[in-house]
C-alpha cells in the first residue's frame, strides 16, 4: 500500500461545489491517486485468515476488526490522524494507549474505513462517466485513462474487486467487535458492490464487454447474503440489468458461441431467482432473434422459465428501484437497455399469449419515466414500444385507467410529448350512453331542462367492468 491517500479530499475535489476546482490542483491528485484509481480496493490488502494478534496495540485490534494488513492499518490510522483528527500526533498517540475508549475510536476507524473505500469507488465512477463529456475535467480524465487504461486495466480491476467482493466475509463478533459494526460492514458491502457494477455499467456506454467479462461476471451472481437486507435485491437488479446490456450486442453474441455451455451452466444455476428472469429473457430472445441459433442451447427453456417468474414485472421492479431514482446517467443506460429488450420481444412475439398485459404497460412506463431515448423513440408507428401504445388505445375505455398511466409514462420527458399525447387522445372514439339506460332514481330534472346525474354510472358494470364510468 504506497503512501496513503484520502480519498474524502479526492472526492471533494472531484465532485466539486458550484465551483470546479482549479485544473492545477486537479491534475496532480488524479495523477498523484493513479494506483489508487486503477487497482481500486484491491489497494486494501485483505488481512491472512492465519494472521494472529502478535500484539495486543490498538492498530492490531483494528486490523483484524476490518480484516487489513498490518501495514494497511498502520497507514490508515496515519490517514485518519492527519485528515480527520482534530489534535497533536503526541494526543493521537495517548489516544490509542488508552484502552479504555478503544471500543469508541475501533467504531470511528471502522467508519472512516468503510467510508474511504465508498469514496475511492466513488471517484473512479465519476472518472468514467465524465470521461466523454463537456465536464471542465474532461480533458484530464481522458489524458489519465489513455495513459493508465490504454490496455483495459481498469475493466481487468473492476471485474477482479466484483469477483472479490462476492467472496467476501463479514468480520467476526468479538469482545470489540459488536453486532452494530457488523451490520456498517453489511451496509458498505452492499453499496461496495452497487458501485463497482455501476462502474462497469458505465464503463460498458464506452468500451465493449466481451464474453469473458460476461461470464465473470455471471460467476458472481446469486451469491449474495440475505443479511445484506433489501439491497441484494438492488444487487440483483444491477447485475442483471448489466448482464442483458453485454448479451444484446449481437457482436458479442456470436463471440458467446464458444462459451455457450458455461454460460447456459450459469444461467441454470441462477434460473429460479426471479431477479434474474430479464436475463434469461434476453438470452432467449438473441437465440430466437439469430440467424444461425447456437446448436443445442437451451434457450427456448430459460425464455419460459422468464415468463413463468414474470420478468416483465421484474423489468418494471429495475426501473421503479430506488438507487437509480435520483441518478440520471445511470437510469438512463438502464431503462434505455430494458427498452430494448422490450422492444425485441413485443415486435417478436404475440404479448398477450407470453405475460399480463398489466406487467408489459407496468414495465413500458416505468422504462419510459427513465429512458429520454426510449421516450423519443416511443412514437416510432409499428416499432418497439409503439405496440404497446396501439394496444392499449384499443381497449379504450374498458382499460381507461392503463391509457392514462401510459399516457403519463409517456409525457414525462417533453413538452413535444405532451402534445402529442394531447393530439392521441382528441382522436380517440367518443362513446354516448343513452339516457333510458340510466335509473330514473339516478336523474333529476331542472327547471330549466337539464338533467342532473345524482350518483356515479356505470355503464359496463354488467360485465363487472367499473373503470368505465359517468360522475355524478
């Protein structure tokens, strides 16, 4: 581990304020955290299972709370003295003599070591995602991956800290290590994992992954503790969402044929986690979809294994999940890869023989609030999307209420949108009800010859439809 870094400073200047930071002081601590940047968490040195306390100092107790080398730990402490402390070296030293607020300062470290690797994922997303764009720091973060990633280092450093993490264990309770420190772990682990899948989510917007790279990452799916609470759903849906982003370039599609059986002996072992469906969906759908099918796959069972655990319903689940609400980039590569998917299989098959029509309008609007490009493309007459549309406008009014769902979905993005919503619904058919329909003991007649409606009117409520209805 070279000399230490704070990745809280890093971040800081990264992300920035209102104002970005000068470009001389941004160019030397990239340049100055490259080790850092490329290896990732690799860069914590996981601590041997046969290490033993030698001694029973302060900084040895912590090492084996967060499971790191001992001279890790040391230049971790020296972090967290020079960044973070608010006191003297000689104070800092008295500190970790003092036995009796070890079990304090070994939550503090605990944290600021959770939160260290956070950050450092933290940048290197940010490194990626900023790389082709007009942010002020463009020009220095292709400098440094043209120089530091001109071999795919990073993409080889990503997919090794994913496989790392799926085999990483919590710490074990102790007389210092409590049940609430435990749970921190559970919590990083998590968001550790969301990051780096994050970061090959966008990484995938500007470089290829290949089969090899889908397969490990495969490698790494449904092998998540249940101790990590909601988020392995999150997980879930980020590696599989990742994982049919890879599989719909039909490039690599012919590159998978070598793979095939290794691949198809993951996607077995995964199949009854429902997260998963979309994946299976796709892998059925680049078979169904190929010219040249590959020779004896098993792609026609995992298409029905998908619809039987309602991977539409799922593809809606991804886009409505919380850790992609409040960040653009990443909502948008994601539903704009569920749109495609959905576009494959609603201009492949007849819908309504495959899933609810319900689960398809649920996941075309929740792929429509975060996709701009799926929204645009919605319109497109006869293509993808547009099938969804015209289906439903068909069953108005007895499905008034999914017309108006979808109708919002699609609104979402564009006054342009809006308006045309605006012009689809004008052309909609208008339906009259005969008066003599309606109960007498419903009407009241004015003096002035208009007729009152006392209470709500179904007109279809024979059929047990009440979505159709005329307000009192």
């Amino acid at each position: 581990m070279e000399k230490s870094k704070h990745m809280k400073t890093l971040w800081s200047i990264l992300s920035g304020t209102n104002q970005p930071s000068s470009l001389d002081v941004v160019g030397p601590f990239v340049e100055g955290a490259k080790d850092w940047l490329i290896s990732g968490l690799q860069h914590f040195r996981a601590r041997g299972e046969d290490s033993s306390l030698a001694t029973n100092t302060f900084s040895t107790v912590l090492g084996q709370a967060i499971q790191l080398k001992a001279e890790d730990t040391s230049e971790l402490l020296d972090s967290y003295r020079k960044n973070e402390y608010r006191g003297t070296a000689d104070q800092f030293e008295s500190l970790l003599k003092n036995k009796h607020i070890h079990p304090g300062l070994l939550a503090e470290l605990c944290q600021f070591y959770q939160k260290e690797r956070l950050y450092l994922l933290h940048c290197i997303e940010f490194l990626i995602k900023k790389a082709h764009n007009t942010h002020p720091y463009s020009n220095i973060i292709e400098g440094f991956l043209e120089a530091y990633n001109s071999k795919g280092e990073l993409k080889k450093s990503l997919l090794t800290q994913l496989k790392m993490l799926s085999k990483s264990n919590p710490p074990q309770q102790s007389g210092l290590v409590t049940p609430a420190m435990i749970k921190l772990w559970w919590s990083s682990h998590s968001q550790e994992i969301l990051l780096v899948l994050q970061c090959l989510m966008h990484y995938s917007e500007i470089h290829s992954l290949d089969a090899e790279d889908f397969l490990e990452i495969l490698s790494t799916c449904g092998k998540l503790s249940c101790d990590m609470e909601e988020s392995f759903h999150s997980v879930w849906h980020m590696q599989a969402t990742l994982l049919v982003k890879v599989v719909q370039s039909k490039d690599n599609f012919q590159a998978f044929r070598p793979k095939n059986t290794a691949i198809e002996e993951e996607l077995e072992r995964i199949s009854n986690i429902a997260e998963y469906s979309p994946l299976l969906l796709a892998w059925m759908l680049n078979h169904y979809t190929s010219e040249t099918p590959i020779s004896g796959s098993k792609f026609q069972q995992f298409g029905e294994k998908a619809i039987e655990q309602r991977a539409l319903k799922i593809i809606a689940d991804i886009g409505n999940d919380t850790i992609f609400q409040g960040e653009s980039t990443l909502r948008e590569a994601v539903c704009r890869t569920l749109n495609n998917l959905l576009a494959v299989l609603v201009s492949s098959f007849d819908t309504e023989r495959l899933a609810s029509q319900a689960d398809l309008r649920s996941a075309t609007c929740s792929v429509l609030r975060g996709s701009s490009r799926a929204a645009e493309n919605f319109w497109t007459p006869d293509q993808g999307l547009n099938f969804v549309w015209s289906e439903t406008v068909s069953q108005f009014p007895l499905e008034m209420v999914a017309l108006l769902e979808l109708s919002k979905a699609a609104a979402h993005y564009s006054n342009e949108n809006k308006i045309k919503i605006c012009r689809e619904i004008q052309e909609l058919p208008n339906f009259m009800e005969p008066i003599e329909n309606i109960p007498d003991s419903s009407l009241k007649w004015t003096t002035a010859g208009v007729v009152v409606l006392l209470q709500t009117h179904y007109p279809y409520k024979n059929v047990g439809c009440k979505e159709v209805l005329l307000p009192r």
